[in-house]
C-alpha cells in the first residue's frame, strides 16, 4: 500500500519532498485546531446558526488566521521535532479550549489570565466543574488518534520517524518561513476586525471572542494583563482625574424620602447564594409556595423587584464589592484578588468610622477568593471563616446556613451598634447534594432536574433566613436592625435555559434571558410602616447608596444610585449589557429589544443614551486600576 502510495503522488525521499511532508503536516493541525475553535464558539452559543452568516464568516476567518500565526510560531521554534513540538502544542491548546468551555458555562467567560492567577485563591470548585463538562465536549481529543495514524503514514511514505530530527534549516531562512505565513494570518485577522465594532472590546470579553474568535481573545487578553499589571501605572494622569471629578460632580441631586430613619440602627446584609427573584412569590407544580418567609417579609418591607445581578469572573465576591463598595467588578477576574490592597469607600470603612463593630462571615475557607486579605479593604474587623464555626450541620459545600446564621450572631458584641455582613453557601450550584436529595419539599415534574434541586436548595435558604428573623426578635434586636437580603448572582446556567423558560412560561430569546435574570433585593427596618413594592430598574451597585441615605452618612464617590428617591431606573451589566425601563441592550449582538414585548428597536435612537450609561464601567475601571479613590482624597 505504502508502495502505490508513493507510486501515485511520484514520491521520492528526499529533501524537497520533506518540504511537502512539512506543508501537509501543517495544514493537518491547522485543520485540527480551527475546529475545535469553530466547536468553542457555537457550543457557548456566542455565536449562532447559520453559520456562515456574515459576522459569523468574520469572526472564522480570524480564527483562521490567529491559528496559522500560532502554528508558524511552534514550527520555528520545535525546528528539530516539528512533528512533535505540533503534537505538543495540539494538546495545550484543546486543554485550553476545553477549560474555556467549562469555565464559560458557569461564568459565562471564557478562561483570562487573571483568572488563572485567582485559582489558588478560590479553592476547589470539584462537582460544579464536573457537573458541566459534556460528552459532546470529546471534540477536544478526539483528533488525537487519527493525528497519530496520519502522522504514521507519512512516516511510511517518507521513510522518517515522525519525531525525527528534521533537516536543519538556517535560522534567518526559518524566521523568513515564519514571517511570510504570519503576514497571512494577519491579514486575515485585519479583514476581520475591520469589520466588528472593537469600540466595547474594553469592556466585553464576550463581544471580543464573538467577532474576533477565542484564539484573538486569548491574544488580546494577554495584551492588556501585560499592559495593566507587568507595566501597570497607578498614578492618574491629567485627563483621568478631570474624567473622573467630571462624573462624580454631575451626579444627579436625589430625593431624601426615609432619610436617616434608621440612623444609629445595627446594619445585617444577607447576601443569598444563588437566589434569583423569579423563585420569589412563585409555586411549585403541586402548589407548594417556594419562599413563604421571604415573601411574607416582602409584605412588612420595602421590596425591589427590578434588580439586575452585575457580577463578572468574580462571580460571589463580586456581588460582594457591588453591595458593599458600590463599585462594579473588574473585566476580568476578581477584584477581590487584582485589587485587594486598594481604598474603598466601603460600608465597613464608614460605619468603622462611626463606631459600629463590623463582621463579616461565610462558612467556607478564609482564602476562598482571597477574602482574609480584600475585608481588611473593605473595613470589617472580624472575618469568621469555617475555622471559626463549628460544622454541625452539613449541606453541600460545608455549614448549612441555618446553623451559620445563629452562630454568626452568637460571636457578635451586640452591645455596640454592629454592621454583620453574612454570605450564605447552601444553595450553591450544582444543587443536587445529598441533603437535598433527601429534602422533603415537593417540586412536583421537577423532581430529580436541576431545576427541581435548585427548588429545593431555595427553599431551605428561605426556611433558614425565617429562623434568622426569629431569633433576632428572640435577642431583642430585631426592631433595632436594618435588614437587607438580596441574592448574589444566577443559578441556572444558560445550558439549562429551556428548563427556566419552561417554569417561568416564557420562549427563549436573548432579551428574555436578560430579563430573568433578576435577583431579589429586600430592605427591612420596623420603623418604615408604609410597606411597598418599588419596581424602578437597578442593580447590586445601588445598595451602598440606598443604604447610605437611610442611615443618613454620605457616599460622595459611588458609583450607583438610591434606589428610593433615584428618578431614573436603569442597570448596567459587567458585559456591558444595558437595562432601561424603555429598552433592553444586549451587547454581544449590539441590539436593542423593546423592554416590554422583546421587539427589536432602531439602535440609532439610543446608542448615546447606551455610551452615557457604559461610561460608568470606564469610571469604575479607572477607580480600581489606579486606585482612584486613595489618589482623589490624599
């Protein structure tokens, strides 16, 4: 067979026919990467059949071309085991994709630099991660094999071991090589993205990856973690400092309704793992009401049911810095780890200054997002990790939180005015513990779903927050405390979406999906008796604010607003998507939907009004950057 083989393409061994075996050699692994990379992009979803539509033909022909500069580069540099050196790099890159895949589904992000920096800090995320790789994702190696084989072959035909050292080469003749099919490359990748808006790349990896292809993201990211941290300058220059003064003096005057009603009061946070607003006032298929206590605190509270999760590669403690520093996350990553040493206009660090104890406290490992460093930041004085809680009732991912709210309260000196900001942990994805299996709450067809474990790990962070409100009128504090719950981020990932429109009765669309994801924002304070239901449109930015007027203490440089007395309803997301009461901007796709019946509108008649809310993204990047705030109040 090798014979004829030889016989039909006239082969003879020799060194001009080692050119051809180089070139076949090279169009094979090309061939294999640029489909994984086709994979990447259609199984996120990021982009959409059919799939040779013209953004989707840009964004391939960038691949394309990111994928011939990166073989050119293996070939100069594994010159002697060009075969190998490509295996080699075969493998790193489909782990990479691979990782990217799995991360997007929980994050909805592909992998950055930075969040590969934070891994040690976030600890083991073990059954959330398995929980999310699909067969289907076999792709990544299943070329493998057939590489191998090919590899053989060509092996036999040219009478050379595949890892053999190749023909040396001069240098100068191989950087040429390399030169002349990068410039192709690059070509491709300029047609490319002289065809994309790159005017939001700085603020949504999302809309880099679907226009310029996973590969150009993974370029890009680089870039900028080398621009921002290896040659990263703190100090602002001239035009930065007016950008900023410029914004925080053109914040509009807000109302005073419930000003310092709960001045002097203790202050607890409750930030809900996992709790998204359309499990609120809802029932299961057998009629069973999902969060009694919360909807029955709703009616004693002041309730919003507008709110937008703004969270990023953060995800938890991103919601964290939101509520309490009213800063919106970094692009990518953690700021929690990125900026853990920065000034914060934090609750913690004003209500330390007013002479109010402050605790904060989640049952799970004090590096966990490198939170015993970043709380120093933000201004609480105890951190109360699982180190100090006794485990005496496990759920999941450690103390459930029943156990966690009585013991969080019973370390407090509740003899001096006290803020305590508690971080649930039970109903954290995946959902399906143990316990939960055996959790008698009946979530009717959904039994055994995802949706119906969620159910139930919603229920139980309900019934634990009903014991909390109990025993705070047991120590007498109750009416003494302002209460804020709200949840962190999603639940469902996009993957289970058929399901959550399913519940929720809604066909999926890109603004529909957006509109759902809601989380539930409740403020309680015994002394506001005129109990309502604000639907004005927001996000976990405007907590600080609307606590800041309540408590009467000023919050001069956040970047939300309050959401009582605010004229103006609106949320910006960390992707850069764009809420209104008027319409819905989803940036991936650069549309505008009607926020009422999903229409597509004319995005000419809004596009300042998006620039203008986008803005505040820049303004919180440049506080955390350059570490604004310690600059603009030495």
């Amino acid at each position: 067979m090798i014979y004829r083989l030889k016989k039909l393409f006239k082969i003879n061994v020799s060194f001009g026919n080692n050119r051809l075996k180089n070139v076949l050699i090279f169009l094979m692994f090309l061939g294999a990467i640029f489909v994984k990379t086709f994979y990447f992009q259609f199984t996120t979803k990021l982009n959409r059949i059919p799939y040779f539509k013209f953004e989707n033909t840009m964004m391939l022909i960038a691949n394309l071309g990111m994928c011939i500069i990166l073989l050119s580069i293996v070939m100069l540099i594994s010159n002697k085991k060009k075969s190998l050196g490509l295996l080699i790099f075969n493998l790193i890159f489909s782990f990479i994709l691979f990782s990217d895949t799995v991360y997007y589904r929980y994050y909805y992000s592909a992998l950055s630099v930075t969040s590969i920096y934070q891994i040690g800090f976030v600890g083991s995320l073990g059954d959330s991660i398995w929980s999310l790789v699909k067969i289907k994702d076999l792709v990544y190696i299943l070329d493998f094999p057939v590489i191998v084989f090919i590899l053989f072959l060509l092996n036999r035909i040219f009478k050379e071991s595949i890892f053999h050292r190749n023909n040396r080469e001069s240098f100068l003749k191989r950087v040429f090589k390399t030169l002349v099919i990068s410039m192709v490359g690059v070509l491709l990748i300029f047609i490319s993205l002289k065809n994309a808006d790159t005017s939001t790349f700085s603020y949504d990896n999302n809309h880099i990856i679907k226009h310029g292809g996973i590969a150009y993201y993974h370029y890009y990211d680089i870039k900028e973690f080398t621009k921002n941290t290896i040659f990263r300058n703190r100090k602002m220059n001239h035009k930065e400092i007016e950008e900023l003064t410029s914004h925080f003096n053109n914040k509009k005057i807000q109302g005073t309704n419930y000003k310092g009603i709960s001045q002097g009061k203790n202050l607890i946070i409750l930030q809900v793992e996992a709790l998204q607003e359309f499990v609120i006032n809802a029932k299961t298929p057998s009629g069973e009401e999902i969060t009694p206590n919360l909807n029955r605190l709703i009616n004693e509270s002041i309730y919003f049911d507008n709110i937008y999760y703004q969270t990023g590669g953060g995800n938890t403690s991103d919601a964290e810095l939101l509520s309490n520093a009213s800063v919106y996350p970094a692009k990518e990553g953690s700021a929690y780890f990125l900026y853990p040493t920065n000034t914060y206009d934090s609750i913690g660090n004003i209500l330390k200054e007013k002479g109010y104890g402050t605790y904060a406290s989640h049952a799970n490992n004090p590096t966990f997002w490198n939170r015993a460093i970043m709380y120093n930041a933000l201004g609480f004085d105890e951190f109360f990790s699982n180190q100090k809680f006794e485990i005496n009732e496990y759920i999941g991912w450690g103390l459930g939180d029943k156990s966690f709210y009585k013991q969080t309260l019973d370390k407090i000196n509740k003899k001096e005015p006290f803020y305590s900001f508690m971080i649930s942990l039970s109903s954290h994805y995946p959902f399906n513990f143990k316990y939960f299996e055996e959790y008698k709450f009946d979530v009717g067809k959904y039994e055994g779903t995802f949706l119906g474990y969620y159910l139930k790990a919603a229920n139980y962070a309900d019934d634990a927050i009903g014991d909390l409100m109990d025993y705070l009128k047991e120590q007498g504090i109750y009416d003494n405390t302002l209460i804020v719950i709200y949840g962190d981020h999603q639940a469902v990932p996009k993957d289970k979406a058929e399901e959550l429109m399913e519940f929720t009765g809604h066909d999926y669309s890109e603004a529909q999906w957006t509109e759902l994801q809601k989380v539930p924002l409740l403020i309680h304070d015994s002394s506001i008796t005129e109990h309502q239901t604000i639907s004005k449109i927001g996000g976990q930015i405007d907590i600080l604010p609307t606590i800041a007027n309540l408590m009467d203490f000023d919050v001069p440089h956040a970047l939300g607003k309050d959401l009582i007395n605010t004229s103006e309803g609106y949320a910006v997301l960390r992707n850069s998507n764009v809420i209104t009461n008027e319409f819905i901007y989803i940036s991936a796709e650069n549309k505008v939907y009607n926020k009422e019946n999903g229409e597509e509108m004319d995005i000419d008649l809004y596009e300042e009004k998006i620039k203008e809310l986008q803005n505040h993204l820049y303004i919180s990047d440049l506080i955390l950057k350059r570490d604004a705030l310690k600059n603009i109040t030495e």
